[in-house]
C-alpha cells in the first residue's frame, strides 16, 4: 500500500500504535472519578495538555480538548462567543475549510455580516483587503495551512493587521499542526483551532486554544470536565493517544518531504504536462495538488486504488452529484479544473520510488 492522503488522516502514528497495542484495553476509567483509577486518567490528561501546550508554545491553560477541529471551529464561531466580543462582523475566506463556511453560511442567515478576503489563482490572501475589511469588533477566522492544496498563509502578518485595528483572530491550524513549526505565542493569535488524527493519533479528538477564557463560553452545558469550557466524559484513551501523537512529529523529516514533493511535481510537469494548482505560493511539504487537464480525477483515483495507492481528488458528492472543489473554484478556475484535480499527500515513510510508481499509474 501506498498511503497519500494524509491531509484527510494520518495512520497512527508508531507510538499510538504500540499504545493501541498494549495498553488501550485499561484506559477505560473516567478520569473524572476521585478514586486512584480515576485520577491515574486525570494525570494522563494532565500530562497530554502539557505536552500540547509545549508543542505550540503556549500554557496549558488556554487549551481545551474538543472531540474535533469542527467542534472547536464551531464553538469560537458560536454566537455565545460571538456576542462575548461583541463581534459584529466575521472576515474569512473562500478557500477554508467546510467546517468553517458551514457555520458562516448559517451565522449569515441568522444576521452576522461575513466579508470575504480576495486571494489570486495561486491562494495566496490579499494582505490589503484584510486591512480594508477589519473593524473594531470583527473576528478574522482562517486557515493556518490550506487542506486541499497546502498553501500557508501569513499568519503573523494578518494579526498583526487585525489586532492593529481592534480585531480578533480566529486559525484553523489543523494542517499545519505537525507540518511547520506552529508557535501560538509568537502567532500571537486569539483562538485556534486543532485536530489529533490529522497528525495520527486516534479520531475524535481535537483542540482549542483560546488566549481569553474569562471572555468564553462553551458549546455544550452539563458537567464540570475541562474546567466547565467543554462538558462531557472526557475520553483519557483518545487525549493521550493525541499527545503519543505529538511526540512522534518529526519537522525535520517533514521537512525533507519537500525536496520529494519538488521533484515529482517537476517529473509531472514535464512528462505529463500537469499543472500545479497553489504551486507558486509557499506551501505545507507534503501537499502537492495537481490538474491534469483532459483527465477524470475520479478514474485516475479508481485506477490506483486498484493498486493500493490511495490518493484524494478535487471534487466531492454532494446531493447525489459530483461538485468540484470550492478551492479550485476559489482561485477562480473552471469546474473542469476541479474534476482534473489530483492531491497527493504524503507521511514520512515516503520515497521517491512510491512516487515514481505513481507518475507511472498516472
Ligand atoms: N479544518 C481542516 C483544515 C481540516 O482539514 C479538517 C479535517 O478534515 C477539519 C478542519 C475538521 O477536523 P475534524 O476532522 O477534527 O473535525
């Protein structure tokens, strides 16, 4: 097998593995319960959260476990949080994720304004009309690092701008976390958002930085767990598989992707006339998304799957129809674009002869 969708998930990473192995079978306490069983759970969560706040550079404190980046992107997009800032106005773009445009399009049926940030055919975000679009009691909410063709965006650049002119900011850091360096001290952001099986560790388990928290509110009422910011048992086995996960992240092994990903994009460039979509923007290491004109992405996909080489495509079934990509589409391509868009995806464990089986299947 040839894994090359690791913006959709990461396989556990080889310490989950082994915790999968040989120790999940006793994480089943609920680390709410004051017996020694119980508080060997709240040490385990104590530890993960120190570990998360070392990877990002931030106190513990600040950070709350969620079940997901959706959970945390919709709970700093809730109105409670909203109206706690008196935000009156969301800024955003058209290329985030649909855990974030979801909740827009019901925030702006429901009388928020949303304004959208200009980007060219490349991804990359209109500085200018970020600092045009902020206003004292707005919220900028966007991605850290694109999921589907890996563009990073100037983080420390856009909140300085917001935070000039009285706003918040609000980073969905899911592909970025284990990616690039992610330092939320330096980013200097108000929330963030994050995600753990993106980097391997188990699903359903995420994050959420929040740097006010007398200014918050949480999603859901009902216990007291995570300090009352996010009721509910807290699932011990998923937040310490979070934190194996965190160790395991290698940035200089990430980083080496890139030199794999340079070269196969200049192969199919060349002896496939491909194009790379996001390719003259600085990018994640491991993403390369391509448009192979004239070909069904859906069939290029069929066929390698029949060989076990899994990739991901830029188009999705909606409704019972296949919609292109909203990327693709936001960098102000055709829909045939997005039905001819191919992303590749990689983890450490990939060389460059998985790659060039790959360019021989395409
Ligand atoms: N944001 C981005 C950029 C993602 O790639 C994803 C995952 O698909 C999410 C948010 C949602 O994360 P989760 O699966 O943890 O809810």
């Amino acid at each position: 097998m040839v894994y090359l969708d690791y913006n959709a998930t990461a396989p556990y990473s080889p310490s989950v593995v082994e915790f999968i192995r040989s120790e999940l079978v006793d994480c089943w306490a609920n680390p709410s319960s004051e017996y020694a069983l119980g508080l060997a759970g709240a040490e385990v969560i104590k530890s993960a959260r120190e570990k998360l706040g070392e990877t990002l550079g931030v106190s513990p404190k600040g950070l709350i476990f969620t079940s997901g980046a959706t959970e945390s992107i919709n709970t700093v997009l809730s109105f409670d949080n909203l109206s706690n800032h008196g935000i009156k106005r969301i800024i955003s773009s058209p290329l985030e994720h649909s855990a974030t445009l979801d909740q827009l399009k019901y925030l702006a049926k429901h009388g928020i304004e949303i304004v959208w940030i200009k980007n060219d055919s490349e991804g990359q975000l209109d500085l200018d009309s970020v600092s045009q679009l902020v206003q004292n009691h707005s919220l900028v909410t966007i991605l850290h690092a694109n999921n589907e063709i890996g563009t990073i965006h100037p983080i420390k650049e856009i909140t300085q701008i917001v935070h000039d002119k009285g706003g918040l900011i609000h980073i969905d850091a899911v592909q970025a976390l284990g990616k690039i360096p992610v330092d939320l001290d330096d980013l200097d952001v108000d929330f963030a958002s994050f995600s753990g099986h993106k980097i391997g560790s188990m699903k359903g388990i995420g994050a959420l930085f929040v740097k006010a928290l007398k200014k918050f509110s949480p999603l859901l009422r009902g216990g007291g767990q995570e300090r009352g910011y996010r009721p509910g048992t807290l699932n011990a086995a998923a937040i310490k598989s979070f934190a194996l996960a965190l160790k395991d992240i290698d940035l200089d092994k990430m980083k080496a992707l890139e030199d794999l990903r340079n070269s196969f994009e200049i192969e199919v460039r060349s002896k496939l006339g491909a194009q790379v979509n996001g390719g003259g923007a600085p990018r994640l290491p491991n993403t390369s998304n391509i448009f192979l004109e004239g070909r069904s992405s859906r069939d290029v996909l069929m066929k390698l799957s029949k060989e076990k080489i899994y990739v991901s495509v830029g188009s999705a079934c909606s409704s019972g129809s296949f919609e292109p990509s909203h990327v693709i589409r936001g960098l102000g391509f055709s829909n045939e674009r997005g039905f001819s868009s191919l992303r590749i995806s990689m983890g450490y464990e990939i060389e460059r002869a998985h790659l060039n089986g790959l360019i021989g299947l395409l």
